[in-house]
C-alpha cells in the first residue's frame, strides 16, 4: 500500500477501520485519428488587443499530441502561438494556409468556421 500523505491532502480523517482512500488516476485521452477529426478553422478577434488570430478548435485527444500539430502548423506559417484546452491559436491571418495544412495531413474533416 503506498503511504504517500500527499497524494491525500485535503482528504477527511475517516474513523472506519476498513476504510481504504483510493487515489484517483488521471486518464489518458485517447486522440483520434486525423481522418475523425472535426477541426473547425476560424479568424478572432476578441479579447485579443485587436490583433487577428487564426484559431483551430474541436480536437479530440491528448494534450501532446495538440502541441505537437499546432508545434506542426506555427512553423509551416513561420509564425507564434498557442496550444492548450482543445484549441490551437496561431498568430495571424494564416485561415487558408492552415486549412490546406490540415487537409493535406489527412484532417479531411476540417473546416472553415463563419
């Protein structure tokens, strides 16, 4: 039994002799393959200083493979972004280039959002 008092912390004290606290597991996201994929490819603007961005959204999977397509899509366009909660925002008016992009990565569901 592993003892480690801090994966316990703000547990209640329990006075049942039975009692057995079991750690919760963080599960792994399964990612989709990119055929499955629904990305919708869209340009914002909001809450952004007035400056243009290109956001993906609708990725369904692990949080390194995310990084790694929007590691994919920033350098193809040559320029910063981000990649974190289902969302990949690349700085920029980049909307066909990522589109075409995704597309010839095999995404065949993606598609331009508004």
């Amino acid at each position: 039994m592993n003892n480690d008092w801090k994966d316990r912390l703000n547990v209640v004290y329990s006075t049942n002799p039975n009692f057995n606290y079991e750690t919760s597991r963080e599960v792994k996201a399964t990612t989709l393959p990119p055929q499955q994929q629904k990305l919708r490819v869209s340009l914002d603007r909001k809450n952004r200083g007035g400056k243009t961005v290109t956001l993906i959204t609708g990725f369904i999977g692990s949080e390194d493979d995310l990084k790694a397509l929007g590691k994919l899509l920033k350098s193809s366009c040559g320029v910063g972004g981000t990649a974190k909660d289902g969302e990949i925002i690349i700085q920029g008016d980049f909307k066909q280039r990522v589109l075409d992009l995704l597309i010839a990565k095999g995404y065949t569901q993606t598609k331009p959002k508004g």
